[in-house]
C-alpha cells in the first residue's frame, strides 16, 4: 500500500513574534538606527529576515536598474577576516569575489551606494569578530562621508537564551572603538530581545494553520488543542528558562507531525493520540537514538523463507510404489546369516 505523503507548507507566517521583530528591523530600515536584537534559536529570526529583505526589493522595483534598500547576510563562520564578510556582501549583490580583496573592498562601498542598500542585517551576528566589526564601522563611515551622503541602518541579530546580550561585553570595552560603536547605536532600544509567543498567540497561529491545511483536512480543528500544545511547548526541557513563552520550531514540528500521521491515515482532522505521540517525541523521547539497521530486511527474508518451506511442505506427494530402500551393506567382518545362539 503507497503511503500518503502531506503536502507540508514552507512559506512564511506572519506571527506575533514576526510582527515585533520585523518592526524593528523596519524601524532600523527607515531611520537609519542601529540595533542589537537577541531572540531565542528557532524563534524565526531568519525567515522573518528573508521575508523583509524580499518585501523591500518588490516594492523598489526594477525601474532604474536593480535595486536592494535591505541587504542581509549571515555572519562568517570560523573565517575572522574582513574579506569573509566583505565577499559575503558581494555575493547578496550578485556580484562574484574575484580579484584582490584590497581592490574588491572599495568596489563594495561603491555598490551599495549604487544598488540603493539602505540598511544592512547580519544574522547570527555572534559569530561576528573583531576585525567584522571593525570593517562594519569602516564601511558605514566611508558611505556616511560620501558625497553626497549615505547612512545606513544597521542591525545585528544574534540567537541567545537568558538575561545575556551577545555583543554587549565587546560595545561596554573602554577602547576608543567600542565607545564610539556604542554611540551610534539608537538611544532609545539599542539592545532589543524579541520574546516568543503567549497562549493566546498560539492559538492565533493554529487558526493560521487551520486555513493552510484545510484542503488537506476538511474537518481540521487545531484551536481546540491550544491549551494542550501550550501546556507540552512549555515542557522544562523546551522552555528551560521557565519563560512561559513557545517558539516556532517546536510549535511546527509538533503540529505538521501529528498531521503526517493522521492524513496518512486517511483522517478529516488530527486526533488527540497523534498529537500527544509528536508531543512525546519532542519532550520525553528527543535524545533517543534511533539505531538504523538492515533489520527490517533481515526479518523480510526470514518471513519469505519460512513461508517458502511452507509451501513445499504443502505440495502432494507425487503417487505410486515407494522407493525400495537401498539395503544395508554388511561390513566383511560380521557373517551374512548370523546363527542365534
């Protein structure tokens, strides 16, 4: 039997989480402000970035040549040189990292006076650096002294749980770099965190989801089980800092499991066994290791032999006169009729 395989939605979700984070980024984006923004790992910083950046370039357009007023990019990983993150812009301008980087470096600050770049947003900015840092400063300085003039919005997003702000203990340094990295950012929020989502927001979210999946589900009705998804989202090993809040990811992976299995089972809406299972298996049972062997084919092989012997026990015995069995061969040393004593 072919199993039935969900058509899962990838798009983006304007969630409550997205509405405040993007509103800081938009908010860097048109006043030119620069900002710190810590947010908990798989919250959907990244999709909320990707979004923004694509909402910018469509209502830019195409007249007058290609235009990006947000550029984003992820930080360099275990590569601290300038020339790391100056090619990763480059390449978000479609233009290739060929040639010395002494010469590229200023072919940069002239494309993104070009291309209209308005603010630029490094994701995962705590692998950010020194000598990234400094180079960010440099190249807002030189756009900023342009002729004529060119601010740009700048905002670090880092992933962090807790009380602790990643980059905070590099801008509070006494050097005169740091102070003046730290006068810049904005006055009002320059070290933001963007927390997760309430109950209620939640259940707003699985409304959401309803919609998207009720071709699939006709009977679908997630906002029932708000209470419950809440109650297993805020499980200790979820939600170590007992925050009360629920992230995206987990919030996902729970609902698009539980209605993988129900909809392979040919089912109007998701049942409470599925959800408590996915549930399980994102709490109870996420460090288990699954151990991947060839034991299904083992057992396969066994079931097919055995059935195999089966049959032929199963066959009739073809009819007629018995074979003789072949008589004993007497050894030369015993007598052919022995005489019984």
């Amino acid at each position: 039997m072919k199993v039935r395989n969900l058509p899962l939605f990838d798009g983006f979700i304007e969630t409550p989480f997205e509405r405040r984070f993007q509103g800081l980024l938009r908010q860097a984006w048109l006043q030119r402000s620069w900002h710190v923004i810590v947010a908990e790992p798989g919250s959907g910083k990244t999709m909320g970035i990707g979004d923004l950046r694509d909402e910018a370039a469509r209502q830019a357009g195409m007249v007058g040549g290609r235009r990006y007023p947000v550029l984003a990019v992820t930080a360099p990983k275990n590569d601290p040189r300038e020339a790391a993150l100056g090619n990763l812009l480059l390449r978000a301008l479609g233009v290739g990292a060929r040639g010395r980087w002494s010469e590229r470096k200023y072919l940069l600050y002239d494309l993104l006076g070009q291309y209209g770049v308005e603010c630029l947003i490094c994701d995962d900015a705590h692998d950010l650096s020194m000598p990234h840092l400094i180079f960010l400063k440099e190249l807002t300085d030189h756009l900023f002294l342009a002729f004529p003039a060119h601010p740009l919005g700048l905002c670090l997003v880092s992933a962090g749980r807790g009380a602790s702000i990643s980059l905070k203990d590099v801008f509070d340094q006494p050097e005169t770099m740091w102070m003046q990295f730290r006068r810049r950012l904005d006055c009002l929020q320059p070290y933001c965190r963007v927390v997760s989502h309430t109950e209620g927001e939640v259940r707003d979210i699985l409304i959401a989801l309803e919609q998207i999946y009720r071709p699939s589900f006709p009977e679908l009705n997630l906002q029932q089980w708000a209470g419950s998804i809440y109650k297993w989202l805020t499980h200790p090993l979820l939600d170590p800092q007992k925050s009360g809040r629920v992230l995206m990811d987990p919030l996902m992976k729970l609902v698009t499991t539980a209605l993988k299995w129900s909809y392979a089972q040919q089912e109007a809406d998701v049942t409470s066994k599925h959800l408590d299972a996915a549930a399980e298996l994102l709490t109870l049972r996420r460090d288990r290791i699954q151990i991947i062997d060839a034991e299904n084919n083992r057992i396969k092989e066994d079931e097919q032999e055995k059935q195999g012997s089966g049959e032929e026990q199963k066959k009739p015995k073809p009819k007629g006169r018995k074979a003789k069995e072949p008589e004993k061969q007497h050894s030369s040393d015993e007598p052919e009729n022995p005489s019984p004593k």
